[in-house]
C-alpha cells in the first residue's frame, strides 16, 4: 500500500533493491523518503562515532606513552631532540653487530679456553652468573661494603636480589650471604638499586626499589639487623614498606633508584628519584625525618627535555678548591654540586655540574648547552660504563665511584661461560681545580698494591713506528705513560697554514681508528695485541689542529680489531680531552683480561672498554708502543707493572678472618 | 494493522543491527589504530602489521602486550628453524660445524633471549631490548658460519632479524 510505503524508513526501502535483482528502485521515491529518518540515522552514528573515538582514546593511552617529540620553536629544543636522535644512533651503532668483513669459512666458535681467559683478575664480579648496578656503597666498622644487582640463577638479567662482599681496601674482596632476597610482595618482582644513609647516631638506613608483584616501582625501607656485626651480613625490611609509590602523573615502571639522603639547613634529610613526564627526564625530590614518611617537593631537582627516563640519579657536593670527597651533606660557597644520571634510553652516564638551592630543593647547571642528559653533555666514561654511583668513604675523605660494566658479547657465550658483567675499579672523584669545568676520576690509591715487577721506559718514536714492548705476561697491566710531541713537528703542522684544522671533523668514532693516520697521531698503546697484529686493542691519543691554530687532543680505545670474533661489540670510544698549558700529554691503562681501563690527562677522560680477543689471550697477548702519525716524532716515557690477581674469595669465616687480617 | 507492527519492529531491528554494525566497526578502526599506530614507528610496517593482526589478542593489548606477542613470534621462528637445522644434519652432514653452532646460537635464542624479554618487557624494558637484540646477533653468527651460498635456512635468518628490528622498536617505545 502506498500510505505504509512511506511511512517505512528508508533503510527498509533501500533493502528492497537490494534484495531484488539489484536495479535501483525510483529514485524520486528514494530521495523523498531519506530526509527525516536519515538525520536520526546520522545522529545516532555521530553519537556512536564520538564514544568509540573517546574509547579508542583511553584505550591508547593504556600502558604507552606518547611518542610524539616535543618540538618546541625555540633552539635549545630542536638541538634537544637532535641530539636525543643522536643518541639513539650511537647506541644502534653500538648495539647492532655487522659481521665482519673478516669472517673465516669456518664457523667461529667459543671455545672453553676462550672464555675462561675472559674473566678477571682484579675487577669486582661474583663467582657467577649475572650482575648489574652497584648499590648501596658504604664503609663501616673497618669495612668498605659493596651490594649489587645480582641473579643468583643465571648468567641472564632476572630474579634480581642485592648480592653482598666486603674489603678492607675496596681491592681484595671476600663474598658474603644475599644481603636481600624477593621475599615481599613490594619486591616480588625485583629487589632492585638504592643506596645507603647514614644517620647522625651512625646507624645505616638504605632505601632501594622494588618491583612489586604487580610490577610497579615503589621505594622500601631497610636497615641492618645488628649494627654491632661489621660484616652486616643480615638486613631487615621495615614492615611499612613501602615507603613511597609513585606519585600522581608518574608512571609505575618510572619511579626508581633512591639516592643517599643529605641534610637541609631546615634539618630535615631529603633525597632525590629520577623519572620521566613524556620524554622529559626529571629529578622528583623528597623530605623526611625518620625515611619512613615523606613529603614530595612540588618542585623538581631539575629536568630536562628530550633525554627520556633518568635512573641510577646521583646527587653530590665537590670542593672547588680542595682535591678531597665531601660528605653528601656538605654544603656552602666552596662547594658544586653534581647531578648525574643513566640515561634508559641510549644507556649512557651523564653528568653536569651547577649550583643547588636548598630552600626548594632545585638545582641549575652551569652551562645549560652541555645539561644532564643531552648527547654532548659530560659523561664519566666515554666506554662502556653505567648505572654508576658514588659514596662518601669517610675512612679516608674521598668520594668513590662504582660503575657497572657489561658485556659486550653475545648471550651464548655469557651462557657457556657462566657469568656476565663486571664493576670498574672503584675511582675518586673530583672536581677539575684546574679547569673548573669537569671532574676528574682516578683508579683508587689501593689498586697499587696489586702492583708487581715493573719495567721503565725511555723512547723516541718516529712517524709510522711499532715497538714491541717485552713485559712477559701482558693480560694483567698497569701502565702509566707521559707523551710529547716532538717540538719541531709540531712546529710544522702549526706553521703549515695549508694544513687543515681537523680538528672540528675529527671523532675517536667516526674517524677510522687507529690505523687512519695524521699528522700528529694517533699515538700510543696497543694492548691485548697478538705479535701478527690480527687482534689488537690501541689505546692512543690523536693531535688535531684546530681553528686558530689551536690543538686539541683526543683520547681513543679502538676495539674494532680486538677480536675475530663476529659476534662482539667493537666500537671506537673516546672524546676530546682538555690539556692546559705546559701539560705533557699523560695515559694510564688497566688491562685485565677482557677489560681495558684508559684515563686520559689524569682522569679527565676515561674509557672503559670490554674485549675478547680469541688469539692475543694467555702466553700470546702483547703490548706493543705504536705512533701511527705521519708527520710528528714523539717521546715516550712510561712504567708498566704486571699487576697481582686480588683473589676474590667465596663466602667463608675463614677468607673474612684472613682479609681482617690486612 | 498487524504489517504496520511487524513494520515498525522491523525498522527497529534495522536500526539496532546498523548501529551495532556502524559501533563494531569504529571501535575496530579505533582498537586497530593503536596496531597502526604502533607499527608506523618501527622499520617494517607491513611485517608488524602482517604479525600483529595474525594475533587475536593484539585487538586489545597495550604496548607490552604488542611487545609480547612480537617475542612469541620471535619463539615459534626460533623453535621452527631448529627444526630445520635437525633436518639438516641428515640432507647436509658435511655441514655439521656450522650446524652444530647454530644449534647452540638458536637454543640460546628460544631458552634464554626469549625468557629474559619476556620478564623484562614488563618491569625494565632495556633488558629485554638488549635481548632481542641478542636474537638477531645469534641467528646472524649462525648463518655466517655457513660457507657462501650453503645455508638451508638463510630465508629464516632475514625473517627472524627483520622480526627482531621491529621488536626492538616497539620495546624502544616502553623505555
């Protein structure tokens, strides 16, 4: 009937064409019957649109963050995030292995003898399996006490708790007993890094994170059980933990690592957190008088855009006139202060110094071009080294750095060999008194003690020389060494207004290592080296002419040779290094097995690398003087020590008894 | 009178079933934007799209979720290639060296890379980058030791590290 007909929506309508022989029925009919029901229609699916759109929203927001980069109008933000694409380079240059253009027709393969030469001599790492940050430091009752990040089951990140040792000289260490297992629900997940406070009346607290078993990051309280046992060998949680959770408009997963609290002129202790809003990395800050409640600052110790989540926060006084460590809580106008940080994102230690206002807690870099976190920003090491962390060792009034070294191998051999990751030799540090813009770190005073026989030399170099320097045994050195160039040479580069100032292109990464010869360098030592020079780890110096006639010196590890291996990491590390007038140029090197410590200029620049040479091990790895420079004759004056193992003992009353002993 | 009726609930039918239609496909568009979303910030669009969508549960999983089911992948191409490497062992046993390191690089990659992604992708994510990382070296460690051109199982080398870049990229984005 026609009256019905009309009264049907069109929907219905529309269906009878559909279902017929699929000829569109009278159009007229169609149009005039579309308008009232089709608003409704739209309407209904406008609705509909806007509450899945709103869902769809919630529902992205879950669990991820936005990825969109900030990209302010201003300079220092697009120099932010290019450097934060920087950043990201280098690690993928780091992380991503080419196989090398070397690789044999036969399969490489560890094989055990290989991998047990690996392990060291003299750097902290535990009998086996994994180990990650340093945590808590501290010297008590006649003991330096080092914890870590430690998975007693395998060779693997995971089931991480604190592993313990004890030394009298931060050198020869005994092992002790688990000091914290994952034993409550607000560490299930992870019993992962803090550190330590100590309290006026000398008692210990320790603040450290766990990942609870829903996985979100919360601070908890612990304290030794007995303060009267020097090996602190029991700890207990307190039963209010946790202490602290992650505040509104912070993520679960990013809010961790405590540091050591410091006193504020108010008396209260205050302690600082690193995380992140967005891609802006921050320092959140926290008040308390008894660590077990706390009042967040609403203001943050310092951000910056652009570096991502900061862990492993460090926070520090250093003496700008005296070369000693400070207590955490020194304060005053003789005094920086030191923020440092790990970045997640590019696994790089970074740090800045500034001035720190304790009325609100804020802290300010000195120069904000070079801040925490941005990729030209100042790093302790320039190697492999991260999740580093200091402690004032009031034994002997320094301050000390422990840094976390890892592999960089392939999980197979980590696998077959049974262990993965070492400490650095435990360093002081700082401040540069003398360029008021760095800080300076040193290999701590007892490593000599390791020192065995030494040999002395005297020699001079010509352009594209290697000598051959016979110390016997070469896996375990200590090697300190003065380099000048020879006046004339350099005379002549300077003079030499055609040659090119260098120095702006120049970088120990991109510039081809070791064998890439200029005019004054690269210079120095070839460690690990098997006598063919197939495998062979240099530690040099580059002189680069600059603008103005200006030098400036750089400080390189060229690990792309040290192996045969395809499956390690090989990277070229190192930085320009600062050398004041009058200053010859100074190297130290640790070599102990698979790892190589350079302090370039005294500590200015450090470089730790890892290496695993499969040829230039036992009977067969050599040290070797090279100067690979084209033009420049340089004299070398340098002491090489065969250095002791330290003997790291496993847990027994016996080895802590002998250890007392010293 | 009766069709009037049967009309009216008919129209209302249509209307429910078009709005139903109209809602499951805007929250499919909506759920499968973050995929897309997700998948436009790694190297390999269309892999991560073509492994995503093979998932049901990628419809409503967050980043970790994604990341997950990328590492189950990373799994089950790790499992099947040891397979292959068996195989092998019997069509091609002049090849044993190499094979019997890749068993090693691959066992290492199902029992150890794998455990540890999927333990670290939910509490500290740069582990598990530095794992899934470790896959694709192992798997590339593996087919070089095969002499040029001897490999029986080159294809699932470049399927297992263009897997791992776009792993790698989505755990980038928990960090």
């Amino acid at each position: 009937m026609a009256k019905s007909d009309a009264l049907l929506p069109i929907s219905a309508r529309e269906e009878d064409p559909l279902l017929s022989d699929g000829s569109r029925s009278d159009p007229n009919a169609e149009t005039h019957g579309r308008r009232r029901p089709v608003k409704g229609l739209l309407a209904v699916s406008f609705g509909l649109f806007f509450i899945a759109f709103y869902v769809a929203l919630i529902a992205t927001h879950d669990g991820s963050r936005s990825n969109d980069v900030k990209i302010e109008s201003d300079g220092t933000a697009t120099k932010a995030s290019r450097a934060h694409l920087a950043g990201v380079s280098e690690k993928s240059n780091d992380q991503l292995w080419k196989l090398s253009g070397d690789r044999n027709t036969v399969a490489f393969s560890w094989n055990n003898s290989m991998l047990s030469w690996q392990r060291t001599a003299f750097h902290f790492q535990p009998e086996q399996n994994w180990m990650n940050d340093p945590n808590g430091p501290l010297f008590y009752k006649g003991w330096y006490h080092f914890f870590y990040q430690y998975n007693p089951n395998a060779a693997v990140w995971g089931d991480i708790v604190w592993g313990h040792a004890v030394s009298k000289d931060l050198i020869h260490w005994v092992h002790l007993p688990l000091a914290m297992v994952a034993d409550q629900w607000y560490d299930a997940n992870g019993v992962w890094t803090g550190s330590a406070t100590f309290l006026e009346d000398g008692s210990i607290v320790m603040l450290y994170t766990g990942s609870t078993d829903k996985s979100v990051q919360v601070q908890n309280l612990a304290y030794p059980e007995d303060l009267n046992d020097p090996l602190l060998l029991k700890w207990v949680k307190f039963p209010g933990n946790p202490v602290l959770v992650p505040p509104p408009g912070i993520l679960p997963k990013d809010f961790r690592d405590p540091t050591t609290a410091w006193k504020t002129s108010a008396g209260k202790w205050r302690i600082t957190i690193g995380s992140k809003i967005n891609r802006t990395g921050i320092s959140l800050v926290y008040d308390t008088t008894d660590f077990k409640t706390y009042e967040k600052l609403e203001t943050l110790l310092h951000k910056v855009p652009n570096t991502g989540m900061w862990e492993c926060v460090d926070f520090y006084p250093v003496s700008k006139t005296l070369v000693k460590g400070l207590d955490t809580s020194v304060n005053g106008p003789d005094v920086k202060h030191i923020v440092k940080a790990s970045m997640d994102d590019t696994r790089i230690d970074h740090y800045a110094i500034g001035t720190y206002f304790d009325s609100n807690g804020t802290w300010t870099p000195d120069d904000p071009t070079i801040d925490v976190g941005i990729s030209t920003s100042l790093r302790y090491d320039y190697g492999k080294f991260y999740a580093s962390k200091t402690f004032y060792d009031q034994n002997k009034g320094r301050r000390i750095l422990w840094g976390w070294i890892g592999e960089s191998d392939s999980e197979s051999a980590d696998v077959q060999k049974g262990w993965s990751s070492l400490q650095g030799i435990p360093r002081t540090v700082v401040l540069d008194t003398k360029t008021g813009k760095n800080l300076v770190q040193w290999p701590v005073e007892e490593v000599k003690s390791l020192r065995l026989s030494s040999k002395k030399f005297d020699m001079e170099v010509g352009p594209g020389s290697l000598v051959h320097i016979d110390v016997g045994s070469a896996a375990q050195l200590d090697i300190e060494a003065e380099f000048e160039i020879k006046k004339e040479s350099l005379e002549k580069i300077l003079g030499d207004a055609s040659a090119a100032a260098e120095a702006e292109e120049f970088s120990c990464q991109k510039s081809g290592g070791s064998t890439v010869r200029g005019a004054l360098g690269p210079f120095g030592f070839s460690v690990l080296a098997h006598e063919s020079l197939s495998e062979k780890t240099p530690v040099y110096f580059y002189v680069a002419k600059g603008k103005d006639s200006k030098l400036i010196t750089f400080f390189c590890t060229d690990s792309s040779r040290s192996s045969f291996a395809n499956d390690v990491v090989k990277p070229i590390y190192g930085s320009s290094v600062p050398v004041l007038k009058g200053e010859k140029l100074t190297m130290r090197i640790l070599v102990d097995h698979s790892i190589v410590e350079a302090f370039g200029q005294g500590g200015r620049t450090c470089i730790t690398s890892r290496v695993y040479p499969t040829k230039a091990i036992y009977g067969a790895a050599k040290l070797f003087l090279f100067n690979n420079a084209i033009d420049a004759t340089i004299t070398a004056s340098f002491k090489v020590w065969q250095m002791n193992s330290a003997f790291i003992q496993p847990y027994s009353e016996e080895a802590v008894r002998a250890l007392s002993r010293t | 009178m009766h069709l009037l009726v049967l009309n009216v609930l008919r129209e209302k039918m249509m209307k429910t079933m078009m709005m139903m239609v109209m809602m499951a496909m805007m929250m499919g568009v909506a759920m499968g934007d973050i995929v897309d979303k997700t998948c436009k910030q790694t190297p390999d669009y269309s892999l991560c799209l073509s492994l995503l969508r093979s998932d049901p549960r990628s419809s409503s999983a967050d980043t970790v979720g994604l990341g997950l089911i990328l590492v189950d992948k990373i799994k089950a191409l790790g499992t099947e290639t040891l397979g292959q490497i068996n195989m092998a062992y019997k069509t091609k046993p002049m090849l044993k060296k190499p094979l019997d390191e890749c068993n090693l690089r691959y066992k290492t990659i199902v029992d150890v890379d794998v455990h540890t992604a999927i333990i670290a992708i939910k509490g500290n994510p740069k582990f598990a980058e530095g794992a899934i990382v470790d896959a694709g070296v192992e798997a590339s460690v593996c087919e070089g030791g095969f002499p040029k051109g001897q490999s029986p199982i080159t294809g699932l080398t470049q399927k297992m590290n263009k897997i791992c870049d776009v792993t790698r990229a989505i755990v980038r984005m928990l960090l």
